[in-house]
C-alpha cells in the first residue's frame, strides 16, 4: 500500500504535470527544482522569493473551510505577496505534512483549489516536500516571483506628504472568521464571503502600480491595515493619519451588511494592497477593475494617527490579526 | 511585550544581518526578499531550489536534539540537495512555527545553529515566516542554488553498466536514533555520533562531481540506501546490483563500533551522495578529503539485488527511513 506521502507525491506530480511553463526544466522528482529564469542582458530581472505558513487550527479549520478554500488561500498568501511588490509570479513550491487521518479525497480537493489559482496565474508548482504530521495539516508555500531589476515596490519607499490608497474593501475576510467562531456548527456560504473563502491576490494591480509608477511603497493587508500600515511606517521611518470615514469597508453576510470599524481597521486576510503615492501624483480611482480609494497621507512624525467619525483624533496602535484571531 | 515572533523576527533580522552576500537585494523586512542572481550571458545559469520540512517529534526531539543541532540539521537538510546537484548554494529561507511555551533561549540558539552553518557555506539567510504551532516547532527549510545551465547532476542519468558509488559511511545517523530510542533519557554525546548530530553537506564533493563530469546520476542519502537508489533507479529507468560487503559502515559511539549492516542499507539522514559513474571513468578514492567507494553496479532490469556475504544473491526492497524511523 502506498504511504500516504508517497500517494501524495503521485498525485501533485500528475496534477502539475498539466501545468507549462518554459521557464521551468525539472520539477518534481529530483533532489530540486531547476528553474531557468528569464535572462535579458538589456532586460535584467530580480527574483522574488516569499514563504507563507497555512496551519490547522491557526489559519483554518477542516469543519470551517472547504480543502478547496485551504488550498486557494494558501497559494493566495504567497501570490499576494508577488503582488504587493510588483512582481510576476512564476512557480510555486509546497511543502505539505499530513496526520494519517486526512483523507485521501480533503488532499485531491486540497491541491485542486491550489492548482486552479495557480494556474489562473501562469503558475507552476514545481516542488516540495512531504512528511507525516503528528498533529494536524502543516503547508508551507513558497512563490518565487520575477521583476524588472530595482523596481520592486518596496515598503520602505514612502515619504512624508505621500497619500495613502487601499484597493478594494476591508474587513471582509475577518467578518467571516467572527461570523464562524460566534456560530462554530453553522457552515458558511462562501458566496456570501468570498474575499475570506477564495480570495484573490491583486497581481495585476501591483503590475499597474509598478509599471505606471504609481506606487512609492507598497504592502499588502495580510495582517491588517493597522498592522501593516505600520510595517510600511517603520520601514520607511515616517508616520500617518488616516480618516475612518475613508476606509473602504466590506459588505458581507445574507442580508449584506457592512462590517464593523474594528474589523475594517484591524482584520487581516483581506489581501488587499495598501500603497502610499506621491502627492501630485493623479490616482484613477479604480485600477484593473478594482476601486482605489484615498485613506489619508503619510507625516514626518512616527505616529499613526486615526480621525473618526466626529473629528476626534487618537492614535491607532497595530492591534494585530495574530491576536484578533484567536478564540 | 514582544509576541514570540516579533522577537523570533528580531532575533533572525539581527542574526542574518551579519552575513553579506552581493547577490542579496532586500532581505527579511519586506514582503517578499529580493534576490539579484549571477547572471552571465557567456556563464547561464539555473536556479535550483529545494524546501525540506524540520518537525518536532518527527525529525527531532527536544530532549535528544540540542537546539543547535536542530537548526544545523534543519539546513543541513537543504543544502545536501543542492550538493546532490553539484550546486553552489545562494540563500536559505525559514519559516518557523512555535508554540508558546518555546523558551526565547532555545530559538537562539536553534538560529546560531543554523546560521553557523549557513556561514560556512557562504549561504544568506534572506527570509521566511514565522507563525504560532498549536503543537511542537515547525520549521520548513528553502535553499536556493546556482548551477551552470545544463549541468545539474540528475537522478535519471543512470545507464546499466555505470557503477555505483557512496560517499563517507552508511548508518551512522540511524544508529543515533536507535540508541536514543533504547534508552531515551539518556543524551547522547554529539560527538559519538557526529553524523547524525551535526552533519556537513556535501557541498564541495557534488561540485568536484559535476565539474569533472564524474557522475552520471546523483542524489543524496537522507531517505536510506535502499530508497535513495531506488528513486535513481526509477528516474533513470534501471535496476541495480550491489555488495553487502562493498557497503561502508558508520563506526559509531563509545566504544567505537561498526553499525549494523540493516542500518546502512535502509538507515537515513546521512547526507552522503550516492552517484553513479560510467564503467570506464576513473574516480578517485577520496574527493574534497571524503572517501568514495564503489558498491555495485546499474542493471537493465528495473529490480535492486543485493548480494550478501556468503554470496547469496536476493532482492532488496527500499524499507524506506520514514517507517524505520518510527517508534
């Protein structure tokens, strides 16, 4: 009988095998991959490399989410990624620990919902490993990208004076995680809270801010828009105010509904890009179809601050996801 | 209060910091590292990359495994496939998972481990994710290498009639485990049992390999013998005759012993190489300081025989390191 690494093995291999892509020469079945990237004397790329833990009990739950959720979601951690520099995604790798109680049917519907993203984004799974877990499903993805040399969008590029943008709405990913742990038996319907099933990274939208240099820093909202608004601060040692009234908030839920402030401010997984631009710089207020709104601007001072509603200002502290998560 | 992997990030931000490497752009503190890999339009080259998962109470033990030799073995792990490439490593990426209770010591010195041997190998820790376990330290390791385009030693280039060859000894590691096993509360002196503790990738030995165009096929030992030359085998369509007395033995322990002929035949995480050669080429008996020797040869049938010592000729089946392993 077969392990169930080695049955797992098998069946990456025959499901990547539908996958092309020229840059890459041997996949799965050697001691690495061998990836030919693209090589341009007068086009000179950098590569981009991200990592992305997808654990059991800590990102998702078997009686929560469908294993073609889990699977859509843990390549979209790394593809967004890509996106939030710019970049174009190229080949993935995924390292996957299974206990011997998953069923051979959650990994086949597992590495379907993986391989329908990754391939909706040219991207081809080239490798990985496997190894028993002693408790619960353990994936690791990696994602190596490619840019054109020195034009990443980097964090740290944002200066005093620079507007704030968010694409899209927020909130909507944690809505749904509140949603399930308020009512732990009910099953969601992930039509009703798409951007927390099957969320879909802004690859082209980082590819627009790059080429059309738009974008002086660029992040995207894994952890939260507190959270991550001040990784772009730190990086790039400036501040920000911000207006609650601006932030674009998610409408989830049957009947629709729009989230909490809490939520919209705090709530990570959304995988929205948050990018700060020049002043001067005109900003369509949507880009590859997806609306781009104006949140506030960056200041000198390494504060962040926040207006609400009645024009009260108080600081804004990254309260987190990590912790916002948890029951 | 720093959450344990803000302080896990710190702590690696700090450590990798001391390490330089051209070919790193922007390192961890972004959303993805940006690598500037060697390019040459007269020298091209191939990307190699390999991810290997590091699991508590799979792959170690808290109370066999100092933590440093959990971070040694942990990149030992991906820099062995690169040297079963015959590559030059570049850049590693962890992604690290800890339960709570993980003292802030132990992180260090997992990380000292790791880096210590990263620096020997001139390889730069430029990335990965940190994340909370629900249950034991998860750690998945990703190597980046370089290789001249074309040249990467393969598995499937095994033609019946090259010879077979090992590097080093056999068994070494699994003896460690099995000694551990039979008496678990008693630790184990690392340097009683150096291959399983701390062992060196065989880094210089793969590229000697395929810069003299010594091997035909190759690949590393952390699966067992048995298995690590049936996966040659497989890739190259072939089958395989070796010598149980040809097979070099780990002496191991105190009193200094010779292992069991079991645990070199099927015993893994060795991280030896296991090459063919074709039958004309002369290999030398010591590469890069390390022993080499031959133990049997490639067969047009696709079934592995041993030979043992009284001449008796029978099949051997890859028993595979993951199931001896266990308890």
């Amino acid at each position: 009988m077969p392990t169930p690494e080695k049955a797992l093995i098998a069946e990456i291999r025959r499901a990547a095998g539908r996958a092309e892509n020229s840059a890459i020469r041997t996949g799965i079945g050697d001691d690495c991959a061998i990836l030919r990237l693209p090589e341009h004397s007068k086009n000179p790329i950098d590569t981009l490399v991200t990592t992305d833990f997808t654990l059991e009990n800590v990102h998702f739950r078997r009686n929560w989410h469908s294993p073609e959720s889990v699977g859509h979601r843990c390549l979209t951690r790394g593809l967004s990624d890509i996106a939030a520099m710019g970049g174009n995604p190229l080949a993935a790798f995924l390292s996957l620990a299974l206990p011997r109680d998953v069923p051979q049917a959650w990994v086949r519907r597992f590495i379907f919902g993986l391989l329908s993203l990754a391939e909706e984004y040219g991207v081809t799974l080239v490798g990985g490993d496997t190894a028993e877990s002693l408790s619960g499903i353990l994936a690791d993805i990696i994602v190596l990208g490619t840019v054109p040399q020195g034009k990443a969008l980097l964090r740290s590029g944002a200066r005093p004076g620079d507007r704030i943008y968010v694409s899209g709405e927020l909130g909507g990913s944690a809505a749904a995680v509140l949603a399930m742990r308020k009512n732990p038996k009910r099953k969601l319907s992930p039509r009703n809270y798409p951007r927390h099933f099957f969320p879909e990274p802004r690859i082209k939208l980082g590819r627009i801010l790059r080429e059309k240099k738009f974008a002086s820093a660029a992040i995207d909202t894994s952890d939260g828009l507190s959270t991550d608004l001040a990784h772009i601060c730190e990086e790039s040692g400036v501040g920000a105010e911000i207006e609650s009234n601006a932030i674009p908030r998610a409408s989830v839920g049957r009947p629709l509904h729009e989230v909490e402030l809490d939520l919209a401010l705090h709530g990570g997984e959304d995988y929205e890009l948050l990018f700060t631009a020049p002043r001067g710089k005109r900003i369509p207020s949507r880009i590859a179809s997806i609306p781009i709104t104006p949140i506030g601007h960056i200041t000198r001072h390494r504060k962040i601050f926040l207006t609400n509603r009645d024009g009260i200002r108080h600081e804004l502290r990254p309260l987190g996801w990590e912790h916002f998560r948890k029951t």
